[in-house]
C-alpha cells in the first residue's frame, strides 16, 4: 500500500514537471515571436536607432552658436537665433520630421559642441565646424556645407594688411577650441595668442584695443566688419576651411539624413538662396 501510494507521488511529480517544462516552451516561444515582431515593425519603418529616437521625441536637437553674425545670432530682444546654419538645420528638421519647425536649437560653442553632441544634449552640431582629421577621431561629419578660409579682422588703418604683416610680437585674438587658434600659431611661430569663449567677446577685446588682429574664418569675421564700419578684413585666405556637420560616431542614418538634406537644397536651389541672402552673394561654383 505504501508502495503505491510513493509510485503515484512520483508520478504526478513527473506530469506535473512535464506540463511546466511545456509551458515554459510555450511562454519562450511566444516572447521570440514577440521579439521578432518588435525587430521586424523597427526594420520595416527603415529607421536606425538615432533617427527613430528623434522621431519619437518629435524634435531635432541641434548645437548652434549664438554669438556668430550671419551663421547663428541670437537677438537679445526677440530671443530668436538666426543666420545660415539656423537655416540648413531648419532644412534638415523638415528632412527628417516633415516640418522645419520641429527643432530646439541650444547654444554651443568651439569650445562645448563636441562635449555636448557626444554627451547626447544634442543630435547634431551646425555651428561654423572645420572638417579635420583631428575631429573625425571623436564624431562623424556630413559633407562640405559650407566652404570657408581664415583671415584676419583689424581696426582700419593697422599696418597689418596680411598674414605676412603677423609677427611674433603681434598680439592676436580668438576663441578657445578653434582651429584658427593652431592654424595662426603654426602660420606664425611664437605669436602672442588670447583666447576667449566666443567670438563676440573676442571682438570686444579688439575694440578695447586689447590685441592687433583677430582671426578666424573669413565668413565670420565679415559678419564681425558688418556690425562696425572701424574694422574690415584684411589680405588673402590662407587656410581652407570646409565646415561640416558633426554626428555622433556612428549614427551613419542621421549622416545620410544630413546629406540627403543637402544634395536636395543643392538640387533645388534652395541652398544658393540660403546662401546669397546671409552672405550677400551666390557660393562659387
């Protein structure tokens, strides 16, 4: 009788063990199917990560200046940030959400842009950014957006009328993370350099007379000569400096998006309009 009574508690143990290892097949059969449909409905929409991220979010994140006449200014009175960059990455929110004003711009600087974009603050950088190999280390880059070269911006009347006219005693002005900086310190070895957070505090300090020249890009320092009459850029350009947009290092998706945005601006016309209205003329062809 014992016997029996042991003999069918291992048999029920048994069946009992047998219907949940089944169970279990099932629920683990069901959560693939679950997971396989999750990963198709994510193939289907042809989305990689970052761009389904900002999809999601319903806005483009993206890194201007404020500080920069005619590439991104920021009008204290109305709060608006306006200028070249504003407008392509205007272009790239309609790109991307269907509308261009689907975006929140955030202030950069040479200095923060790349801290920020990699700390995920923002999607991309459209703010005056020299493509170098230096840079493509630490993010990816759009194609050539802009073509630009340095130059030099001094008081009218300075006997600097040139990078030849650069000594090492020439005090020179510019902002901190710049190329421009390395550039004018190998053009000029030993040449006093003070570095400022942007630019617009850079050409301050050159109206206080606190440096001879300031250099940088000639786009930018036109805009500078734009605000006051006092000063004008002076000789030829010399460094090329082709302006990208930077991505995080392997978001090839948002890339893509970025030169789709272009190649279509480009193709249309709508990027020489862009072009003519901050710059005041059409981009060499």
């Amino acid at each position: 009788m014992n016997k029996s009574k042991k003999s069918f508690k291992w048999l029920g143990a048994l069946v009992l063990a047998a219907m949940l290892v089944i169970s279990g097949c099932g629920n683990n059969n069901a959560g693939g199917k679950n997971a396989a449909a999750g990963g198709n409905n994510a193939a289907a929409s042809g989305d990689s990560e970052a761009i389904a991220k900002i999809k999601e979010r319903g806005k483009l994140l993206v890194g201007v200046k404020y500080d920069t006449r005619l590439f991104g200014l920021k009008d204290p009175a109305s709060g608006n940030v306006e200028g070249f960059d504003i407008d392509i990455s205007k272009a790239i929110a309609k790109h991307i959400l269907g509308d261009e004003n689907a975006i929140e711009l955030k202030e950069v600087t040479s200095k923060t842009r790349i801290p920020m974009l990699n700390n995920g603050e923002i999607d991309m950088v459209v703010a005056t950014m020299t493509i170098t190999e230096d840079r493509k280390k630490e993010v990816d880059f759009s194609d050539v957006y802009f073509q630009a070269g340095q130059s030099l911006l001094v008081k009218k009347g300075s006997p600097i009328k040139g990078l030849e006219d650069v000594t090492k005693d020439t005090k020179i002005l510019g902002s901190k993370g710049a190329t421009s900086i390395k550039n004018i310190k190998e053009k000029v070895p030993g040449v006093t350099v003070l570095e400022f957070d942007n630019y617009q505090d850079a050409f301050s300090a050159l109206k206080a007379g606190q440096g001879d020249a300031l250099t940088t890009d000639d786009a930018i320092l036109y805009g500078m000569a734009s605000q006051d009459p006092d000063f004008e850029v002076v000789g030829e350009p010399f460094t090329d400096e082709p302006y990208g947009i930077a991505i995080q290092k392997g978001n090839s998706d948002v890339v893509q998006a970025v030169n789709d945005t272009l190649a279509e601006l480009k193709e249309s016309g709508d990027y020489d309009a862009i072009y003519t209205k901050w710059i005041g003329k059409a981009p060499a062809k």
